[in-house]
C-alpha cells in the first residue's frame, strides 16, 4: 500500500487550506485598504500628533472706540508661558549625559571645561523668581505625564523675552511662550454697563463686548512645529505657520465728554438722594436714534470687575463671615452692578408717560391743545377713585396747564377719550408692547395690560403712567418720537463696524419703523413740553437762554408696595431745542431715600446738568432776552499772571466785586478761577506768591430765599450760582441739591449751586 497521499486526499486537502489562504490574503488586504483609505486621515492625524506640536495664535481682539475715535477698549499682546514636561525631562537627561561626558573629558583633558547638569530643583527655582510663583506649584506641572502645562498667563514682553533667554542660554526646549491678547480699558468705569466685558476664556460676556463677540474675537491662528522622536524641535523649514485674523472694531456713536457729563450727574444723585435701586440715564439724539450716552449708577471698574463699587454693598458683604451666604451675596452684588439698568430692568414711567397719552388723544383729536379738563382732586372710574398728587385743586385747565401741573384726573378724562382700542393701538406704536432693538444684550420686554384684556380701570392707571412697565430705553425712544416729527426710531449705539485697515465693515444707519404722529402734533407736543419747563417755575431743566421742553415723573411701586407709601421711582425726560430737538435726555432714579421721590426734585436737577454741559459742546449756544440778561449768571474769566489793574478792570466789567490780597503787581491765584455765578459775587486775587487761600465751610441753604442765599454765603466769603426757571420768583427757595454740599470745606470766593423750588407750585 503507498504511503503517498492519493489524489482524494490532496483534493480534500486542498479544500481545507485554500480556503484558509484566501481568508487570510482577504483579510489582509481589507485591512491594508481600511488603513490606508477608509482610516487614513485618523492615523494621519496620530502620526501628526506625535511628529507635529501645534500652538494657538489668539487674534487680536478688535477695539472700541468712542464717536471721535478714544479708545474705550483695546488689546494689548502678552504672553503665556508654558512648559513641556516630557520635553523637559528629556533636556534634563541630555544635560546630565553631557555632564558625565564632559567630566570624563575633563579627565582626558584637563583644560577641557567641566558641564553642570540641569536640575528641576534649579529649573522651577529660576521659572518661580521670574513668574514670581511659588515653586512647588511649578514643579507639580513639571511632574506631569503631557506635553503641555501653562504656567501663567498675561506676562509682559520684556518677562517673556527673559525667560525664552534663559531657557535658550541652557539649552531647554521644554519652555517656552506663546503670544495671546489682554484686554485694556483706558477709561476704566466710563460705560462699564454699555462697553461690558470679556470671560476669563476670552470671549464677551457683558455689553458690546458680547453683543459684537463674533465681530470682535477674530480668528485664531496657528503654528505647526515638527519634531523628532525625542520630542525635539526639528529646524524651521518644517515649521508652518497660519496667521491669526484680527477682529473688527467698533466705532460707538457715545462721546466720551458726554457720557462723562452724564456720569458725573448721575453720581451726585446717588450720593444726595442713595436710591436703593440705583439710577440710570440715557443721552440720545431723537432724530436719529443715536446713543450719545448710557449709564448705570454705580457702574464697576472694566478691569477689574470683581470689586464691588456700591460702598454700601460691599461694607455689608466684608461684614459677613465667609460662607455660602457670603458667596451668594457676592454674586447678587456682581450681577447686579454689571447690568445696564437702561436697557434690562422695566418701572412705572408714571407721569413722564403723559406725554404718549395726550399725543396720541391729538393724533386722533379726541382733544385739542385748547380743551379744558377738570381735576376736582379725584376722580372714580368704576367706584374706585384716582386721587391728584396735588394737596389743592387745579380746576379747570388747558392741556398745557394740565401738563404743567401733571394733573392726573385730567390724563385718565384725556385717556377715556381715546378708550381701550385707541389707546392700546397707540401704545403698541410706540414701541411700548415690543423690544426697542437697540443693539445691546439683555434688553428686556415690557409688562403690559393687552388691548383685548385692558379694562375701563386699567386705561384710567395706564393714562398717567401708572399700569404698564416698561424699560428707559423704550420710554426715551417713544418720547423721541413724540417730539422729532413722530417717527419711531431703533436706538443705536454702534455707528460703524471697521476692520484692522479702517475700511468700513458695516455701516448703520438710522432704522425708521413707523411714523406714529404727524408732524403737527408732534410741534404742539414740542411747544406743550416748552410750555411746562418755562412755566413751572419748579424742579424742571429751565437753562437760561436755552429752549428747554421737559415733563417728569414720580411713580409708586405697586407690585413691591400696594400701599404706595414707599418704594417710588423719580424721572424727568428733557430735549433741547425745544423748536429743533437735537438732544434728549431721560435720568430715572429707583427708590431714592432721604426724604426725597418726585422726579422733578430727584431727576430733573441732574438732566439740566447735563443738557448744561452738552448743549454748549454741540455747538448750541444761549440766547438771552433783555430780561434775562438782568437776571442772568455772568461767566468769570480767568486772570492769572495779569497785572492787578487789568484783572480788577476784566472782571469789574462783569459786574463782579473784586478783593486783592497782597502787595504784588501781577495775579498769582484766582478764586474762582472759571465759573458762572451771580452778578454782584466776588472775586478774590491773590499775589502773593507764597499766599495761602483761605478756607470756610460750605452752609446750608435749604429752605432760604434767593437774597437770603446770597446773604448766607456772602458772610462766609461764597458766591451764589442760583438755577432753575423759579430762582427769580417770589417765594421761591433753595433746594437740598446745593453743590458743594452743606458742611463741605472749600476756599473762600469758590461758587455754590443750587437750585430754587417754588413752595407753592410743585409737579410729579
């Protein structure tokens, strides 16, 4: 019998292994094609991994500019430095290996130089004096297992370029630095709530900064750094590189000296009246809907938004032992202080909101600017009954009258003319039921009664004010459209959108949604709100020289307090000038304290305050009638370094008495040296080099006439600034919002401002 396989067995055989072959030469070319095609960029990507280091280029972030091109926010280059610590590891091995080397070179050679070995100890020693870090903290990221441990962020460059020094001067490729921006603020507080901030990652969180993220942050660029087995950095021809795109800028339609006016107004009202809802204001041009200025008070500091501004708050928040209490009060505080009031929390405009009602009763002439209305003290509407601020009747009135004097019985008669349909019409066209669309984050949508649920009572609460709330920024804008021809108009406060080169990248022009009321009712609106100024001879934004139209507002807090004893909010809305509107300004004070609510007492002195210092620096300038510039304050000029016979000649002229001290020729100080103040005050010069102006106290001047200010101040060595349309009537006093204020110690001659009420004649 053979021994050799028979041609079945070979056949069976073959069916058994060939089989076998193919699978596997199936297997191994699938897995060949799933390598190299199906998985290819995956692997790619590993060996890359592992032969490419990869380092993020941040783009320069774009900077915000005010309207005349200062800087609000800019980036600067800085730096992080960063190790490897494998990387580092591995140059420590290599020092020592050539340490040992050169011992033994030394041995062979004795003028052959002796190495020493790079220690961790000496490298994270060296990293912490310069980082100005604690040592083990470096040396725990030096221990790591990865390729990359930042150590610290935001290092100037002259650091930086001492650290890359020394890390090539010792042959350490395991540190290095990485460019990256910081975000500057040069005018610190200045629109903290409009600019806003970024995150600690880099991106807008707050204000513009967010709004305009995707426009600002640019794109990132990077560096490809090949190298070797060993971590190494091979030579720069592998070396690829992708430039970062730097972000767009913003050009704001804000003015810094404006916004600073708006600012410096609204911090003495915090400081005399301590609203406990803080105050805010809103400077814009009603033709345009450009923001000229917007703050919240107290703001916080863009480069340091952390600190707690409001002293009250963060007295309070010190005083509490740490905790989550403590942690969560830390939190409100913060929240608090970087909203934009303006745009995100809604109130009671109250009376200011007179001006929509009596508008919209004119477009529809359900009235005329000649009706008459009575107030009668109260008023029901379905038994329930609308008292008048007023302690007296107002009788029968004009609607000019009823305006002056914010008589509320008069609004809810002009409202049930319009009735629920109208009014609920007029009140969605001006804006009032939706977002203005002002190009801000967070702004907030009003609280209204609808048109289909608005009952009789409801129109009598909403005719004054006192139903719906809304936002500034909603109310600033229908008043806009009350006085500039009767258009509603987006608020806007970017002007335009530039790239790294100044070529124009988006420019915004002014969005007109709807004409509301024609032309004509908005001039009697114009010649009403003049009217009231001019006329109520108390807490209103009278100028002298100046056409001013203005209403204010008090309104209560229902929500917070049903019984309307507490909890008020102070308005006052102004425009100028009265026939041309080229500036309206809302202040809105939220729950001032100190014995004080009416925003004509509240908010009015502190948007005539602004209307003083902008008017002026638009180009607008007074023009007095013959009685005016009897009564009107004289500006003193400044005559330092003159002779004493010229200066005493300048400032005669003015009608200023003038008091020399000294026995110079020539004026060495002058007190005050700029200024308005009453005709009649005096001027004090000095010149004597070595002089020392004398000092006295500030009185109070509350509650005093005109002649008795005067009298007052005289006898302590002051001069008098009177304001207000009522500071030449009978009967007239000073009012609590003296500056500086009563007990403040200045220097003799210096001037102090207050404003006259008439005692008799008041309005919400």
């Amino acid at each position: 019998m053979s021994d050799k396989p028979s041609s079945s067995m070979k056949k069976r055989l073959n069916g058994f292994v060939w089989p076998i072959i193919f699978l596997v030469i199936g297997y191994l070319i699938y897995t060949m094609v799933k390598l190299s095609i199906v998985n290819a960029s995956q692997w790619q990507e590993l060996a890359s991994s592992q032969q490419l280091r990869s380092t993020t280029i941040t783009a320069p972030r774009g900077a915000i500019y005010d309207c005349n091109m200062g800087i609000l926010a800019q980036s600067a280059t800085v730096y992080t430095i960063y190790v490897d610590p494998v990387l580092l590891r591995q140059n420590i091995e290599d020092s020592v290996e050539a340490a040992e080397q050169s011992i033994k070179d030394h041995a062979e050679d004795p003028e052959a130089e002796i190495v020493e070995p790079l220690t961790l100890d000496g490298i994270t020693a060296k990293l912490a004096e310069l980082l100005e870090m604690d040592q083990p903290e470096i040396m725990n990221k030096c221990m790591k297992e990865n390729r990359y441990q930042e150590l610290k962020k935001n290092i100037e460059k002259d650091k930086a370029d001492v650290i890359r020094e020394y890390a090539s001067e010792n042959g350490i490729s395991g540190i290095g630095a990485t460019e990256s921006s910081k975000r500057f603020y040069p005018e610190n507080t200045l629109a903290a709530s409009v600019i806003g901030h970024l995150h600690y990652d880099g991106y807008g969180i707050y204000g513009l900064e967010a709004y305009y993220d995707d426009y600002l942050s640019g794109v990132d660029g990077k560096t490809l750094i090949a190298t070797d087995n060993r971590g190494n950095e091979i030579p720069y021809e592998y070396k690829q590189s992708y430039d970062a795109q730097p972000g767009d800028s913003l050009v704001l339609n804000i003015d810094i000296t404006i916004q600073s006016a708006l600012e410096n107004a609204l911090m003495k009202c915090v400081q005399t009246y301590e609203p406990l809802g803080r105050a805010t204001g809103i400077v814009m041009d009603p033709n345009t809907g450009a923001v000229l200025a917007m703050a919240t008070t107290y703001g916080y500091d863009l480069n340091d938004p952390a600190e707690i501004t409001d002293p009250g708050v963060a007295a309070a928040i010190n005083a509490m032992p740490e905790g989550d209490e403590k942690t969560e009060a830390i939190s409100t505080a913060w929240a608090t202080q970087w909203k934009n009031k303006a745009v995100s929390e809604i109130y009671y405009p109250g009376s200011v909101f007179k001006v929509i009602t009596s508008s919209s009763a004119l477009e529809e002439q359900t009235i005329s600017v000649n009706s008459s209305f009575q107030c009668g003290r109260e008023y029901k509407v379905a038994d329930i009954p609308y008292h008048c601020w007023a302690e007296y009747d107002h009788g029968m009135q004009t609607l000019r009258d009823a305006m002056m004097n914010s008589c509320n019985p008069a609004f809810i008669r002009i409202g049930q003319t319009l009735g629920t349909q109208l009014f609920g019409q007029y009140f969605e066209a001006f804006g009032f039921t939706d977002i203005t669309g002002i190009d801000l984050p967070g702004e907030a949508s009003s609280i209204h009664v609808s048109v289909d649920d608005m009952s009789i009572v409801d129109l009598a609460s909403s005719s004054f004010g006192q139903a719906n709330k809304v936002t500034a920024i909603e109310m600033i804008t229908a008043y806009a459209a009350v006085i500039n021809g009767g258009y509603l108009i987006t608020p806007q406060v970017v002007d335009k959108i530039v790239d790294s080169n100044g070529n124009v990248v988006k420019d915004f022009e002014p969005v007109v949604k709807r004409q509301v009321i024609s032309e004509g009712v908005s001039a009697q609106m114009r010649e009403i709100l003049e009217y009231v100024v001019e006329n109520a001879k108390s807490g209103n934004a009278y100028i002298q020289g100046y056409k001013i139209g203005g209403k204010s507002g008090t309104s209560q807090k229902l929500d917070i307090d049903p019984t309307g004893t507490h909890d008020h909010v102070g308005s006052y809305c102004a425009f100028a000038p009265a026939d041309d509107p080229q500036v309206i300004v809302l202040i809105v004070v939220d729950d001032p304290q100190n014995g004080e609510y009416y925003g004509s007492k509240v908010a009015a002195p502190y948007a005539r305050e602004v209307l003083e210092a902008t008017l002026p620096y638009m180009g607008i300038y007074p023009e007095y009638t013959a009685e005016e510039l009897d009564k009107i304050a004289v500006s003193v000029k400044n005559t330092e370094y003159s002779s004493v016979n010229d200066a005493k000649a300048t400032l005669e002229a003015l009608g200023l008495n003038v008091n020399v001290i000294g026995t110079g020729d020539s004026v060495v100080t002058q007190v005050p040296s700029s200024g308005s103040m009453k005709k009649g005050g005096t001027v004090i010069l000095y010149t004597d080099p070595n002089s020392v102006a004398e000092t006295t106290t500030v009185p109070s001047l509350a509650g005093l006439s005109l002649d008795q200010a005067q009298a007052a101040l005289e006898n302590v060595g002051l001069n008098l600034l009177p304001n207000g349309s009522a500071a030449y009537e009978p009967g007239a006093t000073a009012g609590y919002d003296q500056n500086p204020a009563a007990g403040t110690v200045v220097y003799k001659g210096q001037i102090v401002s207050v404003t006259f009420h008439q005692q008799t004649v008041s309005s919400q």
